[in-house]
C-alpha cells in the first residue's frame, strides 16, 4: 500500500472524526452551562446532587463512559427482563445495542465534556464581582438581562484559554471512539496499521491530529483577539 | 558576547547529539554474529543424519528471518525441536516459493514447512503430506434465531470481525473472502472478540465472522448462538515430503506427536498467539 492510499483511506474517516468533534461541541456547550447553573443553584440538593454528577463524570475515564452509554441500556435491559420474568411483571425492554454508534459516542462525549465545562463555566462566574450585579441592579437591569447582556460576556473572555485546552483536548479524545467499533480516523489507521504491519498510519494519524488542533488553535486566537475590547 | 553563548551551546548540543546518535549505530552489532555461529557449529563434529527444511523465508509467523538474521518461527521452532528429539542435525533452506517441490525433488531440501496450504493437486502429484496441523478456516456466527442460514444471507447485513485477525485479513479489500465482503451492508471491525460477541448478543450486528476454534468455544459456553460452517477461507496447512519419503514423515510426525504429548509444542505455540488457536494438534 501505498502513501498515498494510506492517507485516502485514513482521510475516509476523517469526517466521523469532524463528527464526533462538532456534534460533541454542539450539545455539550449549552449542556455545561445548564449544568453549571445548576452546580451554582441556591437549592442545597439541586446543587450536591450536581456536584456529585460531576465528580463522577470527571473521576471515570471516557473509554468506560463511552462502553457503558454503547452497552448497558442492552445489559440493563437484560437484567430488568429477567427480573420481570422472576416476579411475573406485565412488561418487557426490548433495547438493542445502536447500530449508528455515532449516536452513543456522541451522548457519552457530550455528558463527559459538559462536565469539564461545567466547571470551567463556574469558575468563571465565581469570578465577577459582586459590584457589577449591584450595579446592574442599581441601574435597573432585571436578573436574565444582568447575566446575558453584563455577565455572561465577560464570563466567555475570561474562560476562552481553558476552554481552548478543553476543545483541543476534545480533537485527541475523537480516537476514544474505537473502543465501541466507531470507525473513525484512528479506527481505520489502526487497521491499515494492521494489515501493512507499519507504523506510517500512527504518524499520518498524529500529523491530522495536529493540523486539526493547529486549526482550533487559530480559529480560538481569533475568537479570544475579536473579543478582547472587553479586557480592562 | 550573548551571542557567543548562545552559539557555544548550540554546537555543543550538535556534539553531543550526533555521538549519541553514532553510539547507537555501532553498539547493536556484535549480538548479531554470536548467535547464528553457535547452532551451525555444534552437530558437524560426528557423523548425524542432517535434515534440512524448507521454508519461505518470508512467512511469519511461521518462518521468517528475525532481527538478528537467524531463520525462525513456529515451524522453524517446531521443526528444530523435532530434528533435536531424533538427533538429526537441523538445516534451513529458503526455496523459492514458486519452485518449492521441485527443489525438494532436486534434494536441497528434505521438506516443505512453511505454513504451507495443502493442495490437492500434491498428493496427486504423489508428494508425501503430513497431517494437517492448522487450520485456517473462518466460520459465521449467528444468533439461534437469527434468519441467515448461509453466507449469501449476509447480504446488506453488518458483520463483526475482530481486528488484526486472519478473518479480517480475509476480508479486506485484497482478501481472499473480499467478494463476499462486499455484499456486507457494513463491516464492523472491533478490538476484540469479547466485543464482537457482545455486539452480536445485543443485535448491534447480525454476524460475527470468525475462526472456527474460537467459535466453537464461545457456542460450548454461550446458549443462543449457532455456527455456520462453509470452509470460508478454508486452508489447511501440512508439510511435503518427497514421493519415495515416508520414513521421513513418519519420523517428523512421531516427533512431533511426541512434543505434542509433553506440552513442548504447546509452550512453543505460545510464542505466537496469533496462530495458537488454529493449531489443530492443540484444538482437537
């Protein structure tokens, strides 16, 4: 095989690989801030029971994530229909493990990422001064307008580096998605890896690995340069 | 003056980098030479029966060159082991693989053992061929009530197959089985038998493709899931002898029987798990 084929045939996964990263992007950045709200909430057992979420979330590793959002609503289901059986319940889960893994990759990465900016949302709302809220208050801002128009604004400046780490981070995750048999870019260069006995597919993964965060990088730097009037 | 430093360290990193680099390239030598002298040099001394196989080097796992330049592999081991238990001293030829029996027949080699495919067209040809100790052959497995009956009722379907097997070596885009491959509506490959057959339980796929041995294990343990057999992929491999050879065989079989009975075929199978589960003396 040649270079050149190893790198058709990789590039074929490559938008999987673009799938899992927007996708995972798209729900987890709105499900972090719900997520963080509710970490921030006044409610004792709304916030300890997110708290715990997170923990969880943050303190299991993604590839056991991602096997147990594939395969345990099947296990699950197993488990409950034999227990229907036992004690004669009228009713029976008929689940079956996805047959598009895009959908379970993407659940498992959107939950596990949402934790990470969950926290990184926080500690940028823990970081405005109480002042502006006076203020705000003072100037007869109603609470919603006061976070969307004065907080959340400054909030996104001052987390932007992080949640660039994050969102690269995020780019080297995507391979993860071999362990439920998603044939993303790794996926396939582990194959070709495989069948040539060769280790040019691993170089030709780290170099589109690169060139994908070399992008992110650039597209964040203008994002973090676009937004920097709000610096004092 | 900063300059100077600067310039100073640089070349003092080249230094020491490219003696590093040349360090390297000197120490590995000499490992190689001591090895392939000790093994040609210790049966020459009295009058043994010499028995010099004959393999593709370029076969591995089964006999390649490694990386200190000596002829090795399972049936290299294998075929060393035995000619130590006769007592016969142990020689390696690389044929050509194109020309193999006919360079068996010319006598510069006394067998053909190199995961080599039995065919019919050489017992015909009156060849000598030992029993089949491998085999290559890759079945479906299905749930019990699962609808494919044979390997056309793939068709559409997706079918599970463990990564870096000869399975998925069979149906890869230059396979033996990539014909049938192509009717698949996917083909999912995982990392692991375990992962396949979990897919398969949970109608995740419809099929999993895999060797006969391993299958037949999961079907004596696991109710629900039934084999389809159709020597897809079907090769067994044997060695050659010549026509007039049988002592030969005989002797080699008896051997080898004989490891096999004392586990020294086993613990050498062990080197290479790639091919441990298609060794029908270890399967049967």
């Amino acid at each position: 095989m040649t270079l050149a084929t190893m790198i058709m045939k990789m590039s074929e996964g490559l938008g999987k690989t673009c799938a899992i990263f927007f996708l995972t992007l798209l729900f987890s950045l709105p499900l972090g801030m719900i997520v963080a709200l509710l970490r921030r909430s006044k409610i004792k057992v709304i916030s300890k029971i997110t708290q715990f979420c997170i923990s969880v979330l943050r303190g299991t590793p993604l590839m056991l994530q991602l096997l147990a959002v594939t395969y345990g609503p099947y296990y699950l289901s197993v488990a409950v229909n034999k227990l229907s059986d036992l004690y004669n319940w009228s009713f029976y889960l008929d689940i079956s493990i996805s047959r598009n893994k895009l959908i379970p990759v993407v659940i498992a990465f959107a939950i596990n990422y949402a934790a990470y900016f969950a926290e990184i949302y926080r500690s940028g709302l823990e970081s405005m001064p109480v002042g502006q809220y006076e203020a705000a208050h003072v100037l007869g801002y109603s609470k919603p307008q006061t976070f969307m128009k004065i907080i959340l604004p400054q909030v996104i400046r001052r987390i932007l580096p992080s949640m660039t780490n994050e969102i690269v981070t995020l780019v080297k995750d995507t391979s993860m998605a071999f362990t439920v048999s998603y044939q993303e870019m790794f996926t396939i260069g582990k194959q070709v890896a495989n069948s040539q006995t060769s280790f040019v597919p691993f170089i030709i993964a780290g170099v589109f690995y690169y060139i994908f965060n070399a992008i992110v990088g650039f597209v964040m730097g203008r994002v973090e340069k676009s937004m920097s009037y709000y610096t004092m | 003056m900063k300059k100077k430093v600067v310039a100073l360290l640089l070349a003092a990193v080249l230094v020491v980098l490219t003696l590093g680099l040349a360090g390297c390239g000197i120490t590995k030598k000499p490992s190689a030479e001591a090895d392939t002298t000790s093994t040609t040099k210790t049966a020459s001394s009295n009058e043994k029966k010499v028995f010099t196989m004959g393999i593709d080097a370029e076969y591995p796992p089964f006999s390649y060159m490694d990386d200190n330049g000596e002829y090795t592999g399972f049936d290299v081991e294998i075929c060393k082991a035995a000619c130590e238990r006769l007592g016969w001293e142990f020689k390696v030829f690389g044929v050509n693989w194109d020309e193999k029996l006919i360079q068996l027949d010319a006598g510069e080699c006394d067998c053909v053992w190199s995961g080599m495919t039995i065919l019919p067209s050489m017992k015909e040809a009156g060849y000598v061929i030992s029993e089949p100790y491998y085999d290559n052959t890759q079945v479906v497995l299905v749930k019990d009530s699962s609808p494919i009956k044979s390997s056309a009722d793939l068709a559409g379907k997706s079918v599970a197959v463990q990564l870096g097997t000869s399975g998925e070596a069979l149906l890869a885009e230059d396979g033996d089985c990539a014909d049938l491959s192509a009717t698949f509506g996917e083909l999912v490959t995982c990392e692991s038998f375990l992962k396949c057959f979990a897919e398969l339980e949970g109608n995740g796929v419809d099929a999993v493709f895999v060797d006969a041995p391993v299958a037949k294990t999961y079907v004596a343990e696991h109710e629900g899931f039934r084999i389809i057999d159709e020597n897809l992929g079907a090769e067994q491999y044997g060695i050659a002898f010549r026509a007039d050879d049988q002592a030969n065989c005989d002797a080699i079989s008896g051997a080898v029987n004989s490891m096999v009975e004392d586990g020294t075929y086993a613990k050498i199978a062990e080197k290479y798990p790639d091919i441990v589960n298609n060794l029908l003396f270890l399967n049967k």
